[in-house]
C-alpha cells in the first residue's frame, strides 16, 4: 500500500482507458465483479466467447488460437491491460503469448499459486479445473517453483462448467453434491489444506465444495485472485483512473445472443447486469 | 423394398460420391453408425465442429451460421446428399436454409416425427431435447401437422450433452440416473407412450432413459430415423453407390484436436473408429 501512495504522490500519473477482461464465457465475470468492487472508478470492456464457449473441453492449440482472437479483439477497444479471466486460458497459453503485446497482460494461474502457497504454509494443496487446465499441469509447475515442498493433488472437473451453466448451483442441489463428492472424494481421502478453484466457474458451486471439504480447507478464488493483482499493478505502474473522472462503465461483448448473456449474467453477479452489451464477431 | 429394387431393374442409375453427414461434434456419429450398418458400400464424409460444440446451448442466429459454414464444408468433397445428424441444427434450421442446395438435403426432425406418430398411434407423444431444440419448437410443429390430435409434452435436458461426453453414460451411474429422474419425472407423471430422443447425443443414455420411463415407452432415435430414411431416399432416386465400387471409405473431418476426437469417437460407435481423421479450419 505503501509503494502505491508513494507512486502516485511522486508521479501523479493516471489512465482512464479502460481495463479489457476476456473469458470464454460466463465465468469470467466472477473476476470481473470483484474487480468492480476493487476498482470502482475504473471502465471495463469484457469480452465473453459465448458462441465458442466452452473451452475447456478444447485441445491447447485451439485454446491458444481463440485467446489470440480475444486479445486482439480487446486491443481494438484501446485497453489499458488485458485479464484473462479464464483458467483454461491462463493455464494453456505459452510463455511468449504475451511478447510482442503493447499492454500488460495477466492470467489467474500466477496470482492464484501464490495465494494458495500463502494460505497452505507449506501443507497439501489441492487443484480442481477443467480438463484443459488439468491437462496442461500449469498450476502444479507453479506452485513447485514456488514452493518446492508443497504436495499438490489435481482433478479435472469436466460437469462443473455445464452444471453452473445449468443453474444447478443451489447448495443442497442433489445432483451437484453427487458430482462434488465424485470428483472431490479423492483430495477429500488426501487431507489437502488449501483447494484452488483453478476455473472462474467454480466460485459458483463455492458452497457446495465447501460443505463437502470441510471448514479446515481453504478455498481459493482464481477469479478474486487476478483481480486484487491487477488492482495492485495498476495502481503501481500509475495506470489507475483519474479520481475525477466519474464512476467506471461497463461493456459487455459477446460471440453469441446478448440477449442470453444478460439473463445467466445476473447469475454470476448476483444482480442484473450493468452497461451495455453487444454481439459482436470473432475469429 | 419393391420399388427401390424396381427402379434399380429400370435405371440401374448409380452414384459413387460419398454421403456428406455433419453434427456440432460426436452426436452424429450414433447416425453415422446407422448409416454404415444400413449402407456398407457407400463412402461417408463426416464432419464434427468440435472446435465450437456444443449446438445445443447456443441461440438460434449462431446455430444457423455455423449450419451454413458444415454444409459448405461438406459440399467442398463433392457429396451427394447431406444429412444434419444433428437435432439442434435440424430444428433450427430455417424452411429456406436448403432453397439454394445443390444436393438434397435431410435433418433428424421429420422422420422422427414420422416414426414417433407411427409409434404412438394417436397416443401421448414426449420430446427431450437440447434447450435450442425444445426452444424452437420444431418437433411439436411437425407431430401436430402428422397428427393434429397427438398430445405432445417436451423437456430440454441441458446436462445431457455433457453428461454424454463425461463419460457418464453407464446405466448404473448416479449422477446420470439423478439427473434423467429430474429431466423426465413431469414426462413419466403424464404418462408418455413415446419418447423421442431429439438429440443424437441421446441413444448413450437409452439404457438409463429407458430404464426410468419403464417398458411401456417407445424410445424414438433420431438419427436412426435419419438414416432409415437417407437409405430410402438414395435408393428411390438411383443415388446408392455401385455394387462392384467395393466398401465404403469413412472420412472423418473435426475443428478441433484429430486425437481426441478418435477417442471419444469410440464410445460412440462401440468399437475403434475406421477411416482418416483431420483437423480443419471451419467458418
């Protein structure tokens, strides 16, 4: 916090173009929200790949040509920095994805590994995600180069995605603690401390995971993780928005109908959305 | 049977090009497996769009766009008829979409509807489906104009799909006995005599759908009903490949990974998949 005052103090430097946000999806709005809270005088684009979703049933080079789509579809709208706020796409990409891009980029693995190896203090952690992420093993590199020691257990989810999609995320829906308790049953029998939930899905199924692991185990929120980071980025680098330039915006693009968008949007943010949205095409 | 042996006596007309068949992704391969069981001689150009999949999900404007994009495909390997294995794309397809067609062209829906009536004999007719199916609307349009009386009751079934391409097809399995029980519960109440599976995802679930509707409703497969009628219709027209042109080839083209696809491709067709499969880029 220190850094960031001093930084503004000494250069007073501001950016109110707005910050681009990309999923492949819907779940990209969990990061989106709390960025919204983080940064309330900031304008977002986000940009959701509705008529392509899902991607993490996709192989990694598909993964990778869709990003590339979205990231340059963004950077026609004059973003400040780009989040993928996907962890199919953050965990697939490769290193030089980002090389030759004129603005700072960030994914949710990063952010989130080091959340995790903060809360585990050296104990196990556990990773669930699509099986794209899981494939790619991204999170368990990550955390072994931050944490050498630390034992992780991964397990990809592949029902999470379409069951929040479904709308069944009700915490005594019967059909998801059936599917938490297959797929969770095994880090459950491993004792882990810490569980990232390595898809910007997952924060909606947060209760029912929670109830079936236990009040010892941590959740952590990839979303929430790349937001509170991008937050700090910013606000370091003197890339904030001016305090008098009002409060932020929304737009919302997307690859498929605005209309639907907008209904299962409310789901995610838990109000109806805010701003406008627009269909547009990509790819 | 007399007439396609009399008009193969009359015109001993013969069309070696292949059957061009297309679905969002591994749904058709179950009328794919139809198709080579009924047609052993004819070659068969399959084409999967794995890379956006699922249809089922997606609204009606995407549907259409990516039906267009299958069908230039296909009609790129100079096929002699094309079949929409798909339920989605058969339901929202508009009546025009085949004005300009150079080749004939089928969906799953009509002769559904056809075997469904024939069937149910004037008695209570059940559709499940994909939502953008049951949104359309299109299978209780045409039953109502085959059997204006016929009661028709229809159920979207979301979880299906990716239940199907979890793997979670066995007929034990809990999740997939969970969710068919929440799906068709208000269809078993109103006492059903048939059921169509509108989707050719479907027949993978039929043990645990027939299993809960009990032995008093006829399933309805939609792709079979496709290829009953795609084998009529080449034999009516003197379109059916030579008899000394040797057996039929399969060509399998996907939009997404080549590899996975031939993996799952197996659960669908009960046994290793035969033929070339490629990757293409689509739309």
């Amino acid at each position: 916090m220190n850094i960031q005052q001093n930084h503004r103090v000494s250069s007073m430097k501001y950016d109110n173009r707005p910050i681009g946000v990309f999923d492949s999806g819907l779940g990209g709005l969990t990061a989106f929200k709390e960025l919204r809270r983080l940064l309330p005088q900031e304008d977002i684009v986000y940009f959701g790949d509705t008529g392509r979703l899902p991607y993490g049933t996709k192989s990694r080079e598909t993964i990778i040509r869709y990003a590339s789509q979205d990231v340059d579809f963004l950077l026609q709208h004059q973003v400040k920095m780009i989040i993928a706020a996907c962890g199919t796409v953050s965990a697939n990409i490769p290193k030089d994805f980002t090389k030759f891009l004129s603005v700072p980029f960030t994914g949710v693995v990063t952010h989130t590994c080091a959340a995790a190896c903060a809360a585990a203090k050296g104990g196990h952690i556990g990773v669930i995600a699509t099986p794209a992420t899981i494939r790619s093993g991204a999170y368990e590199k990550l955390i072994h180069s931050l944490s050498p020691e630390t034992k992780v257990t991964s397990a990809p989810c592949p029902l999470f995605v379409p069951l929040v999609e479904s709308g069944f995320i009700q915490r005594d829906n019967p059909v998801t603690r059936l599917v938490v308790e297959q797929y969770l049953s095994p880090l459950r029998c491993s004792g882990i401390d810490v569980l990232i939930l390595g898809c910007t899905h997952y924060p909606l199924l947060a209760d029912v995971i929670g109830d079936y692991m236990g009040e010892s185990v941590t959740l952590i929120d990839s979303g929430r993780s790349a937001a509170l980071y991008a937050r700090d980025f910013l606000s370091e680098q003197g890339l904030l928005a001016s305090h008098d330039k009002g409060p932020g915006t929304n737009h919302f693009y997307v690859s498929d109908s605005a209309e639907d968008f907008s209904k299962v949007a409310s789901v995610f943010l838990g109000e109806a959305i805010r701003g406008e949205v627009s269909r547009v095409a990509v790819g």
